[in-house]
C-alpha cells in the first residue's frame, strides 16, 4: 500500500517507479521503435492490473450504505479493464503486422476504455448509485464488454477506425478531458465539504491524472507526438494508483478503524459498569439463570452482597439456595409469582420483600431484573437488588443497565437539491423528496417557498442569501411534521460565480433527528444521576490520582464549607488543616495501591455548622482499562449514633446505674485480671467487703430515695479514700468492695 494518503505523495510516489521502470525497461530494449513499443505494453498491463485491483476492493466494501456508489466503480472499471486487455492483446500479442480488422478492433475497444474510465469517474462526482449486488454489476460489465467485442467484429469498429483518421481522436480527447475535469472539480468541492476528505480529494486528483492523459492523447493524435502517447500512459497508471488508494482507503481501511473505536468505547463501557456495581453503597448487581429443567443459578454476583446479605459471591454461585433461605416464608410465594410472570410476558421484574440476613436482622430488599433469551431456550435476568430498609418508598437506585455505551453515528442518506436565483427547484434526489412527502417529479420546477412550510423558508432566507452571495452556508434546519420535529444539518453551496453572480445552489441536507434525540437523553441519564447522587444522605466525593477534587455532592460541600465550583480543582490541603490533610492523602495513597475498597472510620467535623462526629469512609482506587488508577472514589457515611449507642451499651452493662461504680461483672473481670497479674510478679493485693448495718432499717424508715442518697455518698466517699489504681465496686445491695 501507498506510504500517505495524501494524494501528492501518491502522484510522486508513482512517477518514480514509474521512471525507474522505464529507465531499466529502455535500457533493455534499446532506442527506438523497439523501445516505445516494449514500454507501452508494460504500462497498459499495470493499468489493467490496478483497474482490477479497484474493481476487487470495490466489490467487497465493508460499508452497506456505500455499496451502490461502489458498484459504479465495479461497472465502468470492470468495461475498462476487460477492454483494454483485449486491446492489448490484439494491439500487442498478435503478429504484425496486423490484419485490418484486428487494427480496428484494437482501436474500437482502446476508444471504450478511455470512455468507460470517463463515464465512472463522472456518475461518482454526480453521486450516482447502482443498487444491487456487487456481483450483478461485475457480470453485467464482462456481458456489456462481450458485447462490444462483438460489435468489433461488424461494421462499426470498421467506421470508427475510418473516422480516426481525421479530427476525431482530437475531438473524443478534447470531449473526455472536459469531463474528467468536470468531475475532479467537483469531487474536489466534494471533498471539502463532506466528511470523507481523503477519499474526495483521491478521487479529484485520480480524475485530473486521466483528464491529463486525454490532453496528451489528444496531442499525440493531433501533432504525432510518441513521447505525447508515452506520458499519456503513465498519467493513466497514476491515475489508476490514486483511484485504487481512494477505494482502499474507503472501503476497507476506514471500515476496520470504526471498528476498532467501537470496541474500545464498548470495553471502556464495561469497566464504568463494574466500577459503578463495586461503588454502590446499599446495591448489589447480579445474572441469574433459569435452565430448561428449571434450576435456577447465578453467574454473576457482586462482591456487595456479603456487606448487605452476609454471604460470600463465590458461595452464593456455588448455591444459590443460601441466598434464597433468607427470604422470610410469608414473601416467598410473592417472588417466585413475579418471577413466573416476567418469564411468561419476559417484561421487567419488580419485587420488594425481606430477608433476615446473616446477622439476623430483617432487611426489606427492591429486586429489578430485566429478563432475556440465551441459547437453548434458557432465560437469564439482569437485575440489581438494593437494601430500601431506611427509605422504602425512596427513589430507587439506577440501574447499572442504564449506563449504555454511547450510539455510534451510522452514515445515513442525505438530501441533494439543486436550486436556481429564483429558488426554483432545479434537481432534488429521492431521499429529498421523501422528507418531503413527494416524488422527485413533483418537485421539479417548482419554487422552494411553495412545497416548504411558510416558517421554514423565513429560516432559510438569510442563508440562501449568504450562499448567492457566493459564500457557502451551514446551519441547522428545523422542520416541524406531523410525525414531530426534525432536524436537518445543511449546507448551501455556490456551484460557480460568473460575472452575473452565482446562477445556482446547491443543498446538501442529513438527518440530525436521531442525533438530536441521543443528545436529550443523554443529558436526562446525566441529570438523573447527579440527582441520584445529591440525594445520598453520604458524603461522596471523587479525586483523581493526584488528589485533586473532581466532583463532590452537597454532604461533602457542607463538610468543605464550600460550593462544588469552588471544591473542584482543590487539594486537602486548600480546605483542610495540614494535619488533617496529609491524613486523608496517606489514606488516598493507601486505597490507591490496593485493588479492593479500603474501609476504615474517622473522625470529621463539618465546616459550614461545626458539626463533628465519627464516619466509616469507603475508599475505591478508579482505574482505566490499562488497570492504571486514575483516581479514588469516596463515600463517607455518619455512624455517631452507633458510637454512641455502643458507648451506652457498654456503660450499662458493666457499670451500676446509682453509683457509677463498677458492677460485679467489671468487679470479677477486674479480679481474674488482678490475680493473674499477682501470680506473675509475686505481689500481694487486699480485698475488703463491705456492708452497711441497718440499711434496712433506714429504707423502711427514711424511704427508698434516702437509701439511695446514703448509697451514693457512700460510693463517693471510698473512691475518695483509695488510690487511682484501686477499684471500689457495688457487689449488690448494700455491699461493697474495694481490691
């Protein structure tokens, strides 16, 4: 293959191995006669060679939608290279010299090839189609050039060879060269105004090697010029070198890298999706199987599911029915029903029922599946399954199936229309006239503003302006239908501007409709994400490797005392003190060098209201599809009241509630503790009971809130009357001790 696209580089490229060719070729042959008629017939074969070259490419283009432009291509190059073998054969393989009639039949099917090369480049720069297989269009080229060969044999190759002898030759140059120049001026303009720009421009250039080949051939026959007829061979096969880079270039090349941009947006999908799964605090993503005997088994379950279910990922694939077993008896029926009934319509489904989890405690769970065919007739239910204990009638948590690879932009037929300064309709294609609800015929001749609505043409008016002033005008068009609003991205270009101005328009028009959608749904996805995360009632914040904040929700902007706009592009160290700061980055530096979410708990204090208490902090390394960590993922939730709890838990059970004293399970704790101590070190401790006398007495006679005052002076006073170190403990009632 060519070393650039850039058609210069192909046009120098060819001509030097061209030269070296013939170089070598002229010093083998010799000067002469002998040496002109060794190198034409080398040139020709490599015409016919890349000829057939184009012709294979573009009978398998890759592109559907572009098959039709590429069977012109197979049609009038296949004419020409079947032609111009049979011109070779009999102008070179045959003895000389040469009967009459296979002079004639060599100068018949040369004339073909020079037209059919002319024909296809011209019904491409006119964006011409022939629908159908490739292959119809190859036989029919071989049938259509058979029949030439046949029309040979008869009187008309005899006329045309007569007629050569006079202003005939210079006449069909002269009437091809205008062609192909026509055609390499307008793919040239095609090429700057479409999206494929290398291959409009290979094409032009392809178009002005043959128009110069037929100015040479028109000199030759004109002045009997040999080096005229050599150079005009050489331009062909430079022709046909930029032809067969434009085809390549188009039909395979372009193709594969699509591909490949797709597969990359496809993989990079998949790693938000795990990413987005691993990071949902209260959700757990799943892929659970129905066979065709009815066993039910997952082949998929987050690592989530242990943090809400208790249970392991790797034992729930092995047995699903420790999963099920959790789910209490009461809402078993429930579930299995909405089960039968998504596989039955296979529709989404919809479950809320509870489970008693490892721990024991009751959790009500939201279960959303999507169910869908496998091979073999089995069934496979994507879903997600959330904890909505706190909040069952909340939101629920988007799916991780809403998160879609962006659609590809497929190339899709666009409008032409030809307009003169009178904006009558001068030529409008098929795909035109059906956005206009009409037939080709019916728009001919008649004025834009009589078959386009009133509010359409007020729009249109500036451009076309623009454009007869001989500037090229692009704007987006909208067209309100009963079918709703469509939108056409056009462009309006000057054919030519002579000295009365530009005569005539031309309007190139696509569909932005399905564009236009894609883009509002998109931003409806954004905005109903970063509403979901906004109403988590943690702080969630993310970083990237540098610890730079990119994004945070309204927990975290009263954690920072300032708004996200001013949070992101900031360091720990912008909004928090240094100790604090070099804390959460070692944090960050930890979770970033592990491949699993760090846990650990801390203590915050807000700055917006002063708000301080202890949070557990899950930390996620993000990484691209390299596995290199880009960032980390931060979701801080408020335990205080669990801390709290667990503080009052613990002074309730090993302290008395009157005294403040330890109880007697503090008290023998203690106790073991200290004997052990002594037995190691030898030492010695003393134990003393106490007992209040007549306690009783002063219960029944002063009452109960009496006793309790003595009990606790009494406390105070022998805590006041050991050591630090000593314990003094209420054993029960009204006794005391004190080790």
């Amino acid at each position: 293959m060519l070393v650039s696209d850039a058609p210069a580089a192909t046009v120098v490229l060819a001509v030097g191995v061209l030269a070296l060719v013939m170089v070598s070729l002229g010093g083998i042959l010799g000067e002469g006669t002998d040496r002109q008629h060794g190198l034409e017939p080398f040139m020709e074969l490599v015409a016919i060679l890349l000829a057939l070259l184009v012709v294979s490419v573009s009978l398998h283009v890759l592109d559907e939608q572009g098959q039709g432009r590429a069977n012109v291509l197979v049609a009038g190059f296949g004419v020409a290279a079947v032609c111009n073998f049979l011109h070779g054969v009999l102008a070179h393989a045959t003895p000389q010299p040469a009967s009459a009639l296979v002079t004639d039949m060599a100068l018949w099917l040369g004339a073909w090839v020079r037209v059919a090369e002319c024909a296809a480049l011209l019904l491409t720069a006119l964006h011409a189609s022939l629908p159908g297989p490739a292959r119809v269009w190859a036989v029919a080229a071989g049938a259509f050039s058979l029949a030439l060969v046949w029309a040979a044999v008869g009187p008309l190759a005899r006329g045309f060879a007569q007629a050569s002898g006079g202003m005939l030759p210079t006449l069909m140059a002269a009437v091809l060269c205008l062609g192909l120049v026509v055609a390499a001026v307008r793919l040239h303009r095609d090429a700057a105004a479409g999206d494929n720009r290398t291959r409009g421009r290979l094409l032009a250039w392809a178009a002005a090697a043959f128009a110069v080949a037929e100015l040479l051939v028109g000199l030759s026959g004109a002045g009997q010029l040999g080096w005229a007829d050599m150079l005009a061979h050489g331009a062909r096969v430079v022709g046909y070198a930029l032809l067969y880079q434009a085809v390549f270039v188009v039909g395979m090349r372009q193709p594969f890298e699509r591909l490949h941009q797709a597969e990359a947006q496809l993989r990079e999908s998949e790693t938000r999706l795990q990413l987005l799964g691993r990071n949902l605090p209260l959700s757990v993503l799943y892929q659970v199987v129905r066979e065709t005997d009815g066993r039910m088994h997952f082949v998929h379950i987050g690592d989530a599911i242990e943090r809400l279910n208790g249970l392991r990922a790797e034992d729930v694939l092995r047995d699903p029915g420790v999963l099920y077993q959790q789910i209490l008896p009461e809402d078993l029926p429930m579930l299995e029903e909405a089960r039968e009934q998504s596989l039955r319509t296979m529709g989404p489904m919809e479950a809320n029922f509870r489970m008693r989890v490892s721990s024991g405690a009751v959790r009500w769970i939201h279960l959303s599946s999507s169910p869908r065919l496998l091979d073999g007739g089995r069934v496979i239910w994507d879903g997600v399954q959330s904890d909505i204990t706190a909040e069952r009638e909340a939101e629920q948590a988007a799916h991780a199936h809403e998160v879609q690879m962006a659609n590809m932009l497929r190339q899709v037929p666009g409008g032409v229309a030809r307009l003169d300064r009178d904006h009558r309709v001068l030529y409008v294609n098929e795909q035109q006239a059906r956005w206009l609800h009409r037939t080709p015929e019916q728009l001919q001749g008649q004025l834009l503003q009589d078959v386009i609505p009133t509010a359409v043409m007020a729009r249109m008016q500036p451009q076309l302006k623009k454009a007869f002033a001989g500037e090229t005008a692009v704007f987006e068009n909208r067209i309100d239908g009963l079918d709703g609003a469509q939108y056409r991205h056009t462009t309006l270009v000057p054919e030519s501007i002579t000295d009365q101005g530009v005569m005539a328009v031309v309007v190139f028009a696509y569909d932005l409709t399905e564009l236009k959608r894609i883009e509002n749904e998109l931003a409806q996805q954004k905005a109903h994400l970063a509403r979901v995360v906004n109403a988590i009632p943690d702080m969630v914040f993310l970083k990237d490797a540098d610890g730079v904040y990119v994004s945070c929700n309204p927990v975290f902007e009263r954690f920072a005392g300032k708004p996200e706009r001013e949070v992101i592009g900031c360091t720990d160290f912008d909004i928090s003190p240094a100790a604090a700061a070099e804390q959460f980055r070692a944090y960050d530096r930890r979770a970033m060098q592990a491949w699993q979410p760090l846990v650990y708990e801390e203590q915050l204090t807000f700055a917006e209201d002063g708000y301080q208490g202890y949070f557990e902090t899950i930390k996620t390394p993000i990484r691209d599809l390299h596995g290199r960590v880009t960032g980390v993922l931060g979701v801080c939730r408020d335990i205080t009241d669990r801390k709290r709890a667990e503080q009052e838990i613990e002074r309730l059970a090993f302290y008395d509630a009157l005294t403040g004293l330890p109880n007697r399970r503090l008290l023998l704790d203690r106790l073991q503790r200290s004997i052990a101590a002594c037995q190691r070190s030898k030492n010695l401790g003393a134990l003393l009971f106490i007992d209040l006398d007549n306690f009783k007495d002063l219960n029944d006679t002063l009452g109960h809130d009496m006793g309790d005052q003595l009990l606790s002076q009494v406390a105070t006073r022998l805590v006041g009357s050991v050591r630090e170190a000593d314990t003094v403990a209420r054993f029960g009632g009204d006794e005391f001790v004190v080790m």
